[in-house]
C-alpha cells in the first residue's frame, strides 16, 4: 500500500528527520529482525521506543505498508539506472513516488515521468519533500495520506501553500491510514484548493475494494490509483499467474474497476518493484492500451531497499512497442505514429484516446490514430 518534511532534496548520505526518542543501535538491530518475523504494528511502536542514543535516524516504510524507525549506514547507496533512450511520446501516465533515499530520491525519476512527492511521514501535518523538475509542476503531485498515517487533512491555505513551495500543482489522496476510503473529505479539500488553483488535478489513490464508492466520484477526481499489491506484487492475496495472469486474483481486482462506472481513461495501475518482473510489466501495459486507461505508478522505483529489477528497463515502461520481456506474449504490435495518439497501441483491440473521445480499434486503425494523411498511421512494429 502506498502513499507522504524539508524545503531541500534529500540525499541518502546527508538527510535526517527528527523525531522526539531517537533509536539506539541494539534497538535498529532489534527493529531489523522484528520486520523480518512480521510483527504487528503494536509490537513494532513498543520497539521503536527502546532506545534514544542515535542521532541520524529517519522514519521509514517497511516494505511499503508499515512504518517504522531505522538508518542508513554510510556503506548503503543508491544503484543509478540508465537514462531512457526513447524520445517518442509516452502514451500514458507514468508515476513515481519520491521524496527520501529509502523510497526514491526525486531526482532519480526519469524525465517526463509524474513525480507524486510527500512527507511519508506517520504525522499528517509534516511538509512533503520537493519535486525536482522545477520546470514542469504541472506534472507533479504532492501526496497526503498512507497507511500509518495519522492526522486531520491540513487546511486549503497550508496545501496550496506547499504546492508553491514544493514545485507540484496538483494532489493525490492516499486513502489509508486516518482517511481510509475517506472519499468525502478529501474531494471537499480538492474543491477548496481548485478554487483558488482551477487547473490542479486531484488523483484518489484506493484500495482496490473501494470500486463501487469512488464510482460515485467519477467525476470528482481526475484520476483513480488502484492499489493492486501488498507489500509485493505477489503478497497480501495477489496472484498474476505467468502462463495466464487473468486467472489470477489481481486481474479480478482490474476487472471489477473496468466494470464499474469510473472511465477507463481516469484509472491508474498503481504498482510496486518489488516481486514485480518484465513479463508482469509487458501485460500491464497490454492492459492499458487495450483499455486505454491511464497509466502505471510506482512505489520503491529507486530505493534504498527495494528498486526495480535491473532487468526491466527504463524504455520498455515509457515505449509501448518495447517489450520488458522478450519471451512474454504481451506485446503491441502496431503503434501510432504521429498526432494526438502517437505512441499508443493501435491493435485491433486497443482503444485510444484523442481530446477525451474513445476510438475503438476495431472499427479502424487508422481513425484510432486520429486520421490518416501522411503524418498519421498505424505502424507494425
């Protein structure tokens, strides 16, 4: 589960958080082996409370649904990916959570991609940590909420002020912790924030139970995150079966969305690295184009713990016609070339989107790329 503090990038070697009770050696040790055996939240918070010795320590998620104390020894860092090669369009949304060194540092999400930045802090009220493409917060989500998180929303006024502060225009609700499937209040402060910011977008990050509720808030929220993981993509009741993942519970899960009332086009498949392979990648984004909903998040791009597998790369998310896995049977064979749709899937059972109209596929594939002077086609790939 996901989803978030200082006016400065944090960096692995020099960041700190301060906390009230400081955690002391024996009791990190001690921390390490309590998340490794699964202890429950109760026994981890009567933990954390051992020691008050250590001064460079920073909260931290455990696996991406806990919170928890622990610190960075001067021999962890960060293994740098290679930039992407791919200068197309990218025919959906791409998202990354950022902000610290054990989640992804901002400026290691790659160009082009949504940088959805926050405190990840257990208090509601921390200021979240600031994007890093300066030039487009238009792009850039702060994020409130998450599990372990506690607190009241902050007022319109502190988070239009972060917004400024912190280079992100727009918002995303995690909806856990303190505001669990609390779709009410947080389109009332979405509402409060886009009367004074008209062009802020707001996403609802969701369980992915809550199907039926944000239906009702179609047309409140821009976009709905759906939550398909635990702490792994194979954890918390998820299957993807590799010889056929729609017998699986996690295409279950979709299913229920893209039979619901929220527009396909406002769906985002929120994701984390870890347990997550090419071949589950290549079908996500056979989803996507066949669907034609919005994109993909991540959670754990380039952490300190948990990355994405070096096997999957940079290009064969943002490329629709790059396949992650070279033996998966996930592939788009034709794409558009030019105009609005360019970049997206034009099999004959995608759908794309130009200007908020569905173009189905089926019934053309040269009037799903948006027309078909010499500029713009439907290319094999």
């Amino acid at each position: 589960a996901f989803l978030i503090a200082a006016v400065a990038n944090i960096d692995a070697e020099n960041s700190s958080c301060t906390e009230p009770g400081e955690l002391g050696e024996n009791a990190l040790v001690q921390l390490g082996t309590a998340k490794a055996q699964g202890m429950d939240s109760i026994e981890l918070r009567e933990l954390r409370e051992v020691g008050n010795t250590t001064s460079d320590s920073r909260w931290r998620r455990v696996r991406g649904s806990r919170w928890s104390r622990g610190r960075l020894g001067s021999d962890d860092r960060r293994r740098r990916r290679r930039a992407g090669t791919y200068t197309g369009t990218i025919p959906y949304k791409v998202q990354v959570y950022c902000g610290l060194s054990w989640l992804t540092v901002c400026s290691d999400v790659p160009e082009n991609w949504e940088q959805h930045t926050g405190a990840f802090d257990p208090s509601m009220s921390t200021a979240p940590q600031t994007a890093t493409n300066r030039r487009r917060s238009s792009m850039n989500y702060i994020t409130l909420g998450g599990d372990g998180v506690e607190g009241d929303l902050p007022s319109a006024d502190t988070v239009t002020g972060w917004m400024s502060s912190y280079l992100a225009d727009n918002l995303d609700f995690d909806l856990e912790g303190s505001i669990q499937n609390d779709f009410s209040s947080t389109y009332s402060l979405l509402s409060q924030v886009k009367s004074s910011s008209s062009s802020t977008k707001g996403q609802a990050t969701c369980l992915q139970s809550q199907y039926n509720t944000a239906a009702k808030y179609k047309d409140d929220f821009d976009y709905f995150g759906i939550m398909i993981h635990g702490s792994g993509m194979l954890s918390g009741g998820y299957t993807i079966p590799e010889d056929d993942p729609t017998t699986g519970t996690t295409w279950g899960d979709i299913q229920n969305w893209l039979d619901s009332d929220v527009p396909n086009e406002k769906i985002i498949l929120s994701l984390t690295t870890v347990e997550l392979t090419g071949w589950m990648v290549d079908w996500f984004k056979s989803l996507i184009a066949q669907y034609g909903l919005a994109g993909m998040s991540f959670w754990y791009w380039q952490g300190d713990d948990y990355q994405l597998d070096s096997s999957i790369s940079i290009d064969c998310i943002q490329d629709q016609a790059t396949q992650c896995d070279s033996s998966s049977s996930f592939k788009c064979s034709q794409v558009c070339n030019g105009g609005d749709a360019d970049g997206y899937c034009c099999d004959s059972d995608s759908i794309t989107y130009i200007s908020g109209t569905a173009y189905y596929c089926s019934e053309g594939l040269e009037a799903c790329c948006g027309g078909t002077d010499s500029t713009t086609y439907c290319q094999k790939v």
